[in-house]
C-alpha cells in the first residue's frame, strides 16, 4: 500500500452509512482550509451525463494551445488516483505527484478532525487546495454526479457552465425521469453566468431552459445558438461570432464532433479569446483514455491474432452504448470486421438498455468480472442477459481470459471492444501497461 492508499484508506472509513446529497460537509471542510475554492482562476464548471471528460479534454487541449495554463480536475481516474488532478503549467499541465497528495490528503485529514466526510467530498478539496496553491489561468471542473449538489458545485461564480448530453444514470440519487435528471444537472447553473447545453432529450432542454430563465443566464444550445457538424471529412463550428473549420476530432465517434463543439462554445461565451490555430490543435490533438480508445501496442494486444482490434470504451450507460455503438457502425461500414464484446459491469447499472444498442453490430460476448470494486454484477448474470438478446454469451475470469477465448473462434481477424465499465477499463489498461500521462 503506498503512502497516498494509505491516507485515503482512514478517510474512506469516515463516509457516511448513507449519502445525504447536502453541501454542508464540504463548505464546512473548505471553510477550515481557508476556502481555497475562492482563490481559484476562472472556473468552467461541466455537468452531464456522457461526454464530460471528452468536453474537459477538448477545452483542456484548446487552452493548453493557446499557451493557457490548466488546472483540471476529473474522475473516476482510471489507473492512478493522481489521474484526478492536474496542475497547470505553461508547457502542459502535469498529475499532481504522490508527495503532493499526502501533503494535501493529510492537512484534509487534520482539520476534518474524524468527522463524516464522503469519499468524493475530500477528492474535490483536495483538489481545490492543490489548485489554489499554483497560479493557473484557467481551472476546468468536472461533476462527479448530478450538479445541484454534487462536492464540486461550491463554487460561487464560474466563468461559464457546460451540461453535455443527459440520459439515465445514477437514478437512485437523481430520479427516474429525464427531467429529474436534468433539474439536478441544472444545478450548476449560476445567475448571470453563460451556460452552454449540448443536444438534449426535449424534456431535459426544457428544464435546462427554464433554470438558466430563472437565473437570468445566458444559454447557449446546440442547434440553436450554436452549431457543429461534419462536412467533407472536417468539422464545422458555427455561432453568432463566426465559422470555424476545422479538423475531424482525434477522438473516435460523431457524438466528438458535439462534445467539442460544446468546448468550443463555453469558450467562446464565457469570453476566452483563441486563436483559430488554438481551436485547431486542441480538436486534432484532445486525447481521453477509455473512451473508444484502440490499443495499438501492450501485453493484450499479443494475445490477438494479427490483424485484430482491440478497442476500449469505459461507457457504462444507454446513452454511453448508444454513441459507442453508432461509432462501430460508422467504423463497419468503413472497414468491415466481425465484432465481439468483452463486458463487465457494476451492480448499479442496468445491463439491459446498455447492451440493446450492441445487438445488431455484433452476436458474441463473453462477460467477465469487474476487478478493483466490490459492487460488480456476476459475469452469469451479465452473461445471462445478454443472451436474452441473442447474443453468444459465456463467463470468463478475466479480461486476459476472454481474449485469448475469442482470439481463436473468428474466421477472419476480429473487431474486439471491452466495455460496461471505468473500473475495468482501467484494469485493462494497467494490464495492457498503457497508462494514463
């Protein structure tokens, strides 16, 4: 156990029986730190259900073009719990390092002083206190869940707040209908203060809509205010302040196209000035683990035969299935493979919308176990469901187990994607030694 495991290990053991979702603990944790969330540089504050860390990626590589130093703050992480905080620099922001976060995770543990804390609560004023220890020019948030009261939403005034696509998720703390969902994502909003909305469901832009007139905040709305498409292998951005031609996203999947045009947008109404040059780079060069990522090279992709893909996605959601599934279709019908699945997920997500938008790309999934989290749904019953579907489904150990099965049963290479979750995402990539910088 390293020193950073070890510290968050006596914290952990102070989480609450239950979450109370409430503001409290964390305003009165920064308050005996000083309230280092007041002495942060301009903060973009992002919500959403899928496309959050793409759209923090995208604005990171966009301001990092342009010279801007970055604090950024994400999660889960994938590998390393350092992956959560970033420290702006001038050349590229860097992961906090081990002695930084024993330093900060301590000082949280002295002034807590053994009262309840979430987990989640001492990750996000570790990460303000770390941030507002280093001159930055922008600070990038990303919601853990919900928004209203989600730990990072104790700041008071945000250059600009961005909510990506909402579909269902963590139901059992934000509701069961898309527009309960979307009035705690609202939450972020803040009076006055430029919002920017991706594509949303009816009933969720509705109560987006109404929170942003409630508080006098300017709204930005794909497909209204603001526009990004594909046109001729490029991507187009439009608003009221000009056309923007730029290269296709780096990262895999039309829903890019919206998250970074999302970026765009929040950059351009909470008053950053870029250079197109800027815009340019950070489109082509946003890199986000995880998410429709193809392993090129490691120990797993050795288990293939040559020729195979091996792709990653951590989506473990309908509306994660759904863009990941649409960008298979589109790689298919480019280049044809037979695709099979690798799936592992949590015992809080509903396997069965999830798995629906696989089931006319592919008919083979072999279910595994999710390392590293002691609520995984059993690989049976994973498997089970997905043969209600009609797929070929079996039980496997572990990722490594599954590849090499499904290595050996296709006539030609296959298209292989492991999926259903970050946790196993970031096994995959522990195991495959590619590790998130």
């Amino acid at each position: 156990m390293t020193a950073v495991d070890a510290v968050l290990a006596r914290l952990a053991a102070l989480h609450p029986k239950t979450i109370d979702l409430s503001l409290e603990r964390i305003a009165r944790l920064l308050a005996r730190l000083g309230d280092p969330q007041l002495k942060l540089p301009p903060v973009i504050h992002v919500a959403g259900t899928n496309g959050k860390g793409s759209t923090v990626a995208f604005l990171r590589a966009m301001l990092e073009a342009a010279g801007r130093r970055v604090h950024v703050y994400t999660s889960p992480h994938l590998v390393r719990f350092n992956e959560r905080f970033r420290i702006g620099r001038v050349s590229g922001g860097r992961l906090v390092t081990d002695d930084e976060l024993v330093a900060v995770l301590t000082d949280i543990e002295r002034v807590n002083a053994g009262e309840p804390i979430t987990v989640f609560e001492v990750t996000t004023v570790a990460g303000l206190a770390l941030f507002a220890q280093h001159p930055a020019d922008v600070t990038l948030l990303e919601v853990g869940m919900g928004g209203r009261f989600d730990a990072t939403n104790v700041i008071e005034r945000p250059a600009a707040t961005v909510i990506t696509p909402i579909s269902f998720d963590h139901m059992d703390f934000l509701g069961t209908t898309l527009a309960a969902i979307a009035g705690e994502k609202a939450g972020i909003l803040k009076r006055r203060v430029p919002a920017v909305s991706a594509r949303q469901p009816p009933e969720a832009l509705a109560v987006i809509e109404r929170q942003a007139a409630r508080l006098a905040a300017p709204l930005a709305v794909s497909g209204e205010q603001w526009h990004a498409h594909e046109e001729g292998g490029r991507m187009v951005y439009q608003d009221d302040d000009g056309l923007l031609d730029l290269p296709r996203p780096r990262l895999v999947g039309r829903h890019q196209i919206e998250n970074a045009g999302a970026a765009i947008a929040a950059l351009r109404t909470a008053g950053f000035v870029l250079p197109t040059s800027a815009y340019e780079a950070g489109v082509a060069g946003a890199d986000w683990p995880a998410r429709l990522q193809r392993l090129g090279s490691g120990r797993l992709i050795r288990l293939l035969p040559q020729g195979a893909e091996l792709w990653l996605d951590g989506g473990h959601n309908a509306g994660g299935a759904e863009v990941a599934a649409a960008a298979l279709a589109d790689l298919e019908e480019r280049a044809p493979k037979p695709l099979a699945l690798v799936c592992g997920m949590l015992d809080t997500k509903e396997p069965l919308p999830f798995l629906q938008h696989f089931a006319g790309l592919s008919r083979r999934l072999v279910a595994v176990p999710v390392p590293g989290s002691d609520r995984g749904r059993p690989a049976a019953a994973l498997a089970e469901t997905a043969r209600a579907l009609g797929f070929t489904a079996d039980v496997a150990g572990d990722v490594e187990a599954a590849l090499a099965r499904l290595a050996g049963e296709f006539a030609v290479p296959p298209r292989l994607l492991v999926t259903g979750s970050l946790y196993l995402a970031g096994d995959v990539l522990a195991r495959d030694g590619t590790l998130p910088s």
